[in-house]
C-alpha cells in the first residue's frame, strides 16, 4: 500500500483530546504519525484543507439483513452505506434468517464483511439459540469464530436467570451482553409512545414504564455478577436516569441513544407516517431533551444508528401492521451535526466521541482513535456544506427515512478503511 499523506486538515482526536490543524501520515494502513507540516517521500496527497479528519465512525448497533432478507439489505450494500455515513466499523445485529448463533453463521458474517468494500463488518451473536429466549447460545463457540458480543438484537431476553447466566458466560470469554430492556408484557402490542397522543390516534401505546422495569432490571442483575451489559437504544429520561446512578454505584454498564430518540417526538406520529414507527417508539419531547442531556454528560457513552432497512410495500401499509425500523447510516452525522452541534448541545469533538471513541471502547473494539500504529479507519467531514437529504441518493437499498427532505449542515466526503478509501463523495453536495 502506498504511503498517504492527509494534508491541512482540522484534526480531531477524542480518545486524545486533540483538536488542531496538523496532518496525518498513513503507511501500509495505519496511521504513522500526526503532526504539522510533515513531509515525507513518496507520499500520495489528499488535501484536506478546510475539512475535518477524525477517527472513522463506530455504529454499535445495525442490521445488516443477511441472511435471509437481501430484499431489504446486503452485508455489501450495507458496507457501502455506512461508508457514505463515514462509518468505518458496523457491528451487525444476529437477527437474519437463520439467526447468527453458532460458529457456520458467524463465520458466515465474517467472510461476506471481508469481500465487502465499505466499512468494517463485525458480527453479534445471539444470546440465545434462535432468539428464543429459552437456551444460551454457545457463547465460546461464537467469540472464537469471531462474534465481538451477544445479544438478542430487538427482543428483550425475558427469563432473568437466562439473562443472569449471559452476562455471566459472556464475562468469562470478555464480551458485553448487548440488551434491549423490555418488560415484553407491559409492551406487547404497541406500535408508539403510550400517552395523550396514542389515545387520540387510536393507537395501541407502548409505556416508558416497559423500558425502564427491564432496564432496572438488567442493571441489577450486571451489578450482581459483575458482566459487561451494553444496553440498547435508550429511548427515556428515566432510563437515563437509571443508567447514570448504576454507573455511580460502579455497576459496568454502557448505553447507546439514536438519532431518532434524540431529535424526534411522538408528535410526529399524529399523521400516521410510517416513518416515524420505530421501536422503542418516539418518546417526548421532555424524553428527548433528556436523552441529549444524558449524551452531553457522558451517561449515554454513544450514538447507534439502529439501522433496520424496510421496503417501499413493507412500510407502505397502515401505522398499525407497518414493520418497526429507519435506515440511518447515510443520515447520522449531518443530523446531529445540524440539530446539536450548531446549536449548542454538544461541541463538535464531543459528537465525534460518541460516534467513535464511545462505541468502540464501550464493545471493546479496535477504532476511534488517531494514535500512532492504529489502522487509518479515517473520516474527512465538511462541516459547512449544505445539502438537502434525498433519500433516492441513499446507497443503501432501502429508503425509510424520517429525515427525507431535511436541510443539514455538515457532510461526509471521504472515508477510508485501513488506509484505503472506500467511499468519495463525487460531486459537490
């Protein structure tokens, strides 16, 4: 591989807490040194004067589709779209057909992630066989073969003893339990937020209560045995709550919010738009501004995009029989750029480490750093740009986006993986 050299850019480190104008050499995939006005031989140059470098993208939390849903998405699709997203690693849900919960599914993953160009695949196994909540996967089996963490990815593990023995099991071979706490009986049935406005539409609620009984209940039980729990897509300010005095208490807990719960109401769902329907649903207003206030503190250590790709016909029907699920790749850094950095709520080294730094030391993953001997995953950003987001330019297959239309300040324009550059942007936005 060439030598590369990433001249006159803003670089920022989050894992360093470095913010300056420097460049970045990158020999044979890994970055070799930062620093001002280097000058190398033979060194190929990218110009980045007037744009961010920073640490690739870390995505904790996508579904990928394969296999068994390629209608929807490809691990090759999917790694192309990320790297649009500047996503450098994707940790892929094991929730496909067949589910990924034994060695041949995860290594499955494994191959078809390495043919892919984009980013990184990286892939979850089940925590239980087949998602069923009734017996634990192998878990040495799949970390061998090369699983990173376990988790029942949309289904919340419903006997306490088996989610008792998973955080346990998955300590031993030192991998998180990647949760979505759910008390199922208090949720079954809901499609959005329980409240004034499920009752005027009409529709079946889902309770903040249900989030918040099993989150409670899987930090007691990560308190009691001592394991990694990452919990999934917090979408209330009392689970932040929760996550926040566990963590004080010493309890090994990380949590992950979307952009869609931090930046998006249930009010939105008043004209039955099917991109709106998300699970967990759209909490409140009061949910969001919480949610954001738990990622500017660091209770919420990083940002997942929770990508589920859906058809046109899927999500074409009634709010009521319309599958969950929003692309997000191809979306996340403009929107919070936009809607949190340019008005206050987080500063732009911040928003970067909870899309890197955050995500890849709360799964225990190589990333979010520029440190010296690191794979260059890279992410140049023009912060300025202004463009409208046309999901008919999306590269992922699917289109089920609640930010269609949405004017963002703030682009990716390049993303390169060991050094390589996957994804360009090819025309002014």
């Amino acid at each position: 591989m060439k030598r590369l050299l990433i001249r006159g850019g803003r670089v920022i480190d989050p894992a360093a807490g470095t913010d300056a104008a420097a460049d970045l050499l990158v020999d044979e995939g890994r970055i070799v040194h930062v620093g001002p006005s280097l000058a190398p031989e033979s060194a190929e140059v990218v110009d980045a004067r007037g744009l961010v470098v920073a640490p690739g993208f870390v995505d904790p939390h996508a579904h990928l589709c394969e296999p068994g849903w390629e209608h929807r998405e490809t691990i090759a699709t999917g790694a192309l779209a990320a790297a649009a997203g500047g996503y450098t690693t994707v940790c892929a849900m094991p929730d496909t057909d067949p589910v990924v919960d034994d060695p041949a599914s995860v290594g499955f993953v494994v191959a078809a992630g390495r043919r892919a160009r984009g980013a990184r695949v990286l892939p979850v196994a089940a925590v239980s066989a087949g998602r069923k909540g009734e017996q634990l996967t192998e878990f040495g089996e799949v970390v061998d073969a090369g699983a990173i963490a376990v988790s029942d990815a949309g289904r919340a593990v419903r006997s306490s003893m088996l989610m008792r023995l998973a955080l346990e099991y998955a300590r031993a071979f030192g991998v998180p339990v990647l949760s979505h706490p759910e008390d199922t009986g208090l949720a079954r049935g809901g499609v959005m937020h329980e409240g004034v406005m499920s009752t005027r539409l009409g529709l079946r609620g889902k309770p903040a209560a249900a989030e918040e009984i099993g989150t409670a209940r899987d930090l007691a039980l990560a308190e009691a045995t001592g394991g990694r729990l990452h919990l999934q897509r917090v979408s209330t300010a009392a689970a932040a709550d929760l996550v926040r005095r566990a963590r004080a208490r010493g309890v090994r807990v990380t949590a992950e919010a979307t952009p869609h719960h931090l930046l998006l109401s249930h009010e939105l769902v008043a004209g039955y738009g099917t991109e709106y329907k998300v699970d967990p649903p759209l909490r409140t207003p009061s949910d969001c501004g919480a949610l954001c206030e738990a990622l500017a503190d660091g209770t919420v250590d990083c940002i997942a995009t929770d990508h589920a790709p859906r058809t046109y016909d899927e999500k074409e029907q009634a709010f009521d029989d319309a599958p969950f699920g929003v692309v997000g790749f191809e979306t996340a850094f403009a929107v919070l750029h936009t809607r949190l950095v340019l008005t206050g709520v987080l500063t732009l080294p911040e928003l970067l480490a909870r899309m890197s730094t955050g995500p890849a030391r709360a799964l225990g993953l190589a990333g979010g750093t520029l440190a010296p001997g690191d794979p260059a995953d890279l992410v140049l950003i023009d912060t300025n740009a202004k463009w409208t987001i046309d999901p008919a330019a999306f590269l992922s297959k699917c289109r089920n986006t609640p930010f269609g239309g949405v004017e963002a300040t703030g682009r990716v324009v390049r993303t390169l993986v060991g050094g390589e550059t996957v994804w360009e942007a090819t025309a002014a936005p």
